[in-house]
C-alpha cells in the first residue's frame, strides 16, 4: 500500500524529469570543445610539419591568427590558414625556396593591404643573408618569382618604418659599410654606430614614453669581446638621436620587453647564466628585469604634472608624454633598484638550467624568455624552458611563472622588488606541460581569436609524439583583456580593391611593426594605474611574436579610461587618444596615411559564451515584462467595462 507521503515523493521525481528531459533535448548551447580549469593539450591542429613555425600572420585577413611552417629540409614553407568552423589550421599555400632558410618576416611590404613574405636565406658568400621578397597574389598564395634585395650580413635586419610614411623598412648592416643602418631608406642617424651582435635581440619599441617606436641595439665590442646596448631615439623627420648606451651583464641572452611592474613604460627581462653548453643549456642563470626609469603616472587625475615650471609625472590624459631623462641601470650594485636579479632556481626548484640556445637549428636558435599574461590580471607572466637531469634522461619541460603580489614563497619579493610583485611557479593545472620532456621552443598566441593566451610547443620530436604541440588555455578567469592591432594605412578607407579583379578585401594581416599601446584603467578599489604595449617589436631568429597586441586588464568595474594609440607616422599628432573602450573587445586602428585624412577605428566585441545566455535571458525578462503588460491591460479593460456600465446604471436610474 502507497503511502502519501512516497506517492507525493514519485510524483515530483516523475515531475522533475519531465521537465529536465525534454530542456536537455532541445538545450540550445554546444557542449565546450575543452573541460577543465587547466592548460590541456589540444595535439597537432592539424599541423604535419615535421620541422618547425618560423612566424605568425594573418594571411588571409580573416582576424585569425595563422601559421607559418618551415620543412625539415629547410627551403620548403607553407602556410597554415586557421579554420574557425573546423577548428584546426589547413595548409594552403606551399612553395619551396632555392636556398637554405634561415628566417622569413611577414609583412606588407608593397602596402596593398596584403601580408608579403621577406625570405632571409644563404647567399653565395658564408658571411652574407640573401634577401627575397615573395609578394603576395590576389587569389591567394603568393609570386614564385621573388624581388631580390641587398645582401645582409648574418646579424638579421628587422622591420622597421624608418621615414615616418607607414612603410615597411629594413634596418640591419649590410656587407659593404658594417654599421646601423637601412637598406631601403637613408635614415640620419645622429651617434656612433656599431657592430650588431649576431644573434641580437634589436627590437622596434618605444622607450621614452613619447608613443612614437624607438630604436634598441644589441651591440659587438671587439676590443672586449663584451655586448652593450644602444636606444636611438625617433625625433621623426629629425632623424635617430642616440640617447641611451650601456654594457650588458656578462652572460646576457636574448633581451624581451614588456611592462613588468605596470606603470606605463617598457622594461626589460633577461636572462644571464654563468656558461651555456655545446646542447644550448645555461648554467648558474639568473632571470634579470631592468626597470625603465621614466616619469610615473600622477596618483590624482587633477594633477597637472608639473612642480615649479618642472614636469614630475604623467596625468592621465598626457601619457603621450616624452620623458627625455627616462635610462635603464643594469650595474649590479646593492644599492641599484633598477636591477632585480632573480636566480633561475629560486621561481623553479630543483636546482634547474635554462634552454637558452636551440642547437637543433643551422645556425642554433636563439630561446628567449616569453612574456604574456596568461591570467589576464595585467602583468605580464614568464613562459620558459627549464632543463633538468642529464645524459639520456635530460629533460626539456616548459614551465610557467605567473606574476604575483608579494607573500611568503614569491620570488624577486626582495628590497629591489617593483609594485610590490615578484613571480611563482604555477603548479596546478599545468600537467600537459609536464609530460613533455624535448621542448626546444615556446610561444604565445591567442588560438581561435578567444580572449585568452595559448601555448605553442615545438619539440625535437624524441619522445615519439610529433614536432608541434598546442596547449589550450582552458582557465577561467575574472578579468578582462583587450586586442588592439594597428594597420599600416593601406587602403585608408579599410577596405581595399582588387586591381584585377575588383573584388574588396579588408587589409588586416599586415604585420605591422612599432605601433604602441598605453592605457588607464580602473580596478574595483578605485585605483588607477597605466600600462604600455607594443606592437611586434621583434621579428629576427623566429622571434614568433603576434602581430596583434595582447594585454590584461585585470579586475576591473569599468570602460578602459584612457587608450592611447601610437603610430610610426611622422605628424604633428602621431597618435590618438580613445576613451571610454570597452573591454573584452578587440580594438583595429587605421592610422592616416595622407596628412589631411583621419584617424579610423573598430571595435569588435568578442562573441563568448556568455552571449546566449545574455539573449536567452533578455528573451525571458522580456517575455514576463509582455505578460505583466498584457495582465494590466486586460486588468484596466475590465475595470474600466465596470465603470462603463455603472456610469451607465447611473444614469438610468437619475432619468427615472
């Protein structure tokens, strides 16, 4: 016999199902391609090549990051095309170059909205870098008949728009006059030259605050055997001042820059070790942050800046502002607080080495420190390879230290630490990074245009499971990001035609390098700090560095205040301010190529998983506010039928 109380328990189950079945049967949301709160390995994306990716690009101009790959036999490329439906890369256009490849610079080099290739590849001498040109055709691939260039000398040349028209320029040292100098335009440079080292770690990025790209220089001192640095300041049609000189730690590697300490200027990160061995590897290294010392944003928004005629801060709306006082201190003295040195081995335990060499490459690679936020707080966080054991049971694991406030277990929280920040170890949620164990190169990259940094592993291929790994970062974050990519003005009205065939196209894989980003942002105490990026800053020794700019927002309750935007174009006004930018969003800016056109903008919101919920609920809250209406008007109709007909009894009953 049933009691009441279980029938009633039976009956609501049965409920309960049959709501909940048929919701799920017609549940309006795909599952999620990835599970978990971890970075997860997402294997090849459909890249075979068993030899490596050389660059990052968009080739097709679709706001998709896609892929360069170099073959095995080091002459044959081809280019991924990122497929959003699929969600793999496809191999497009494949062709092969006639000599050895040592490096190849995507970029707009003819200025039709187009991404060019610039081979770099073995001359006939030894000491020299051939210098082809694959231009880009209309349909899709690229001329198989290529414009050759002036031979470069080994230290490679790196894009650069030297005369201020938005074109892409080369400055290297060519074979015949050993000095600073580019190969396509005469700039003036106003200082004593030098002999680039080879490898170096020169970089376009603006170093004085001013938004406009400068000149950094890695530096041979023969007499010495020693490297130092040179910043040759960009005064525009005045030509490079050389502003800033200085001698490198002995044992420095390759130079990376980005705002670690987030107060609006670039620093920069290195790392020095004691020896590097025959296989690549570093020993006794230290991860080094030369602080840029400039002028720091004003704490009130009021706040002119300016003490007794003299200018001590930056206010908000003036971050554009040079700072012509601005150095880096690398002496490794106690009292230098520009300086932090942090032994390697203090963020990794167990007594680790460094990768700082890839030897696997003809001539061996240089293995920088990368720098991304991965967590979208804002600072920028360190993605290296760290070396353990040896022998046959050497292993080569990427790991990852994020950027953390100050507290017990955070290294570089010493008497130099800047921000009150130091770096750990992540160590949850990272177990696709460490099963790999022959890592020889790694890089950041946004896969599929989705808000966060991804990982790319390229691997010698001994552990048997293929030569490229791209790891998903599948982390659920608070924060908020932005995107911003500036074009080189082609085709100023943002969509450009066909010569031949008259079909449109937007020109957004230009890869353009120098552009600079700075910005204001509010977080949820109030608190008001500033940021500096920049875009594409390095290109040479597979530098795979995107041609779009990246860069968290943190915890924030608001629109971006204040983002400046700064081009290579030497105007009066090189750079624009834009307020008021939403974040999550992706930001394109077209620079005026003529002095009489405008500034053009984009905006282009990220469509994340939110938004089905968002319109599933804004459909629902309409529905109930329809209803409620329709409830009320059927409520006044019949009282107002009531008040009709006892008016209408009223009146009867008066003739009477």
């Amino acid at each position: 016999m049933w009691h009441a109380k279980n029938w009633l328990s039976y009956t609501s189950l049965i409920l309960l199902l049959g709501l909940v079945l048929p919701t799920y049967a017609i549940w309006p949301f795909t599952p999620k391609r990835f599970a978990g709160n971890a970075f997860l390995g997402a294997g090849s994306m459909g890249v075979d090549d068993d030899g490596n990716i050389i660059a990052f690009g968009d080739f097709n101009g679709d706001q998709f990051l896609d892929l360069l790959g170099l073959a095995s036999d080091r002459q044959t490329l081809s280019v991924y095309l990122w497929d959003h439906e699929e969600y793999t890369f496809r191999k497009s256009a494949v062709f092969r170059h006639p000599q050895r490849v040592y490096n190849v610079i995507p970029g707009d080099f003819t200025q039709d909205g187009r991404l060019d290739l610039l081979v770099l590849s073995q001359a006939a001498s030894a000491s020299q870098l051939a210098v082809h040109l694959y231009r880009a055709q209309s349909g899709g691939g690229f001329e198989l008949h290529p414009v050759s260039g002036p031979p470069s000398v080994m230290a490679q040349p790196i894009p650069m728009d030297m005369n201020g028209d938005l074109k892409i320029d080369l400055i290297g040292a060519s074979q015949a006059a050993r000095q600073a100098r580019s190969s396509s335009v005469d700039p003036k440079f106003n200082g004593a030259q030098c002999t680039l080292s080879n490898p170096h770690s020169n970089a376009a990025v603006d170093l004085n605050g001013d938004c406009l790209a400068d000149i950094f220089l890695v530096c041979d001192d023969p007499s010495t055997a020693s490297k130092y640095f040179q910043i040759w300041v960009n005064n525009k049609d005045d030509g490079f001042v050389l502003a800033s000189h200085g001698r490198l730690p002995k044992g420095t590697q390759s130079i990376s820059f980005a705002d670690v300490d987030r107060d609006g200027t670039i620093d920069m990160v290195f790392a020095t070790c004691s020896s590097v061995s025959n296989s690549g590897v570093g020993s006794n290294c230290y991860i080094n942050i030369a602080y840029n010392e400039q002028l720091p944003l004003c704490g009130a928004t009021a706040d002119s800046g300016l003490r007794n005629g003299k200018r001590v801060c930056r206010p908000p709306e003036q971050l554009c502002t040079a700072d012509p006082d601005f150095h880096f201190d690398l002496s490794d003295s106690s009292d230098n607080d520009a300086l932090l040195r942090i032994p390697l081995s203090d963020i990794f335990p167990s007594n680790p080495s460094l990768l700082v060499m890839d030897v696997t490459q003809s001539p061996p690679l240089p293995v920088p420190l990368k720098l991304g936020d991965a967590n979208q707080d804002g600072f920028p966080d360190i993605l290296a390879i760290i070396v353990t054991g040896s022998g046959s049971q050497t292993s080569y694991t990427p790991q990852l230290a994020t950027s953390e406030p100050c507290g017990s277990g955070v290294a570089g929280c010493g008497s130099r630490a800047r921000g009150h920040r130091g770096w750990s170890l992540v160590k949850k949620g990272i177990d696709s990074l460490k099963r790999i164990h022959d890592a020889r190169s790694v890089a950041f990259f946004d896969m599929d245009e989705d808000g966060s940094l991804d990982i790319m592993i390229q691997r010698t291929g001994a552990q048997g499971e293929g030569h490229i790994l791209f790891v998903q970062n599948n982390f659920y974050y608070d924060a908020f990001f932005l995107k911003a990519i500036v074009l080189n003005g082609a085709c100023g009205s943002s969509v450009c035609r066909d010569a031949n065939t008259s079909a449109q196209y937007h020109p957004y894989g230009v890869s353009y390098s120098g552009a600079t980003y700075k910005y204001t942002v509010l977080d949820t105490s109030g608190r008001r700090s500033a940021a500096a990026v920049g875009q594409l800053p390095q290109t040479a020794y597979h530098a795979l560095l995107t041609p779009y700019s990246y860069f968290g927002l943190g915890r924030t309750n608001n629109y971006i205040e204040n983002l400046f935007v700064g081009s290579t174009k030497h105007s009066k006004q090189h750079y624009i301010n834009m307020e008021g930018v939403i974040p999550n969003s992706k930001v394109v800016i077209i620079p005026p190529l003529g002095q009489d056109e405008t500034w053009r903008r984009e905006l282009y919101l990220r469509p994340g998983e939110w938004i089905p919920w968002v319109t599933l609920t804004v459909i629902a809250t309409l529905g109930i506010l329809a209803a409620i209406v329709i409830v009320l008007h059927l409520n006044e109709k019949r009282e107002d039928e009531l008040e009709r007909r006892r008016a209408s009894h009223h009146i009867n009953f008066d003739a009477l």
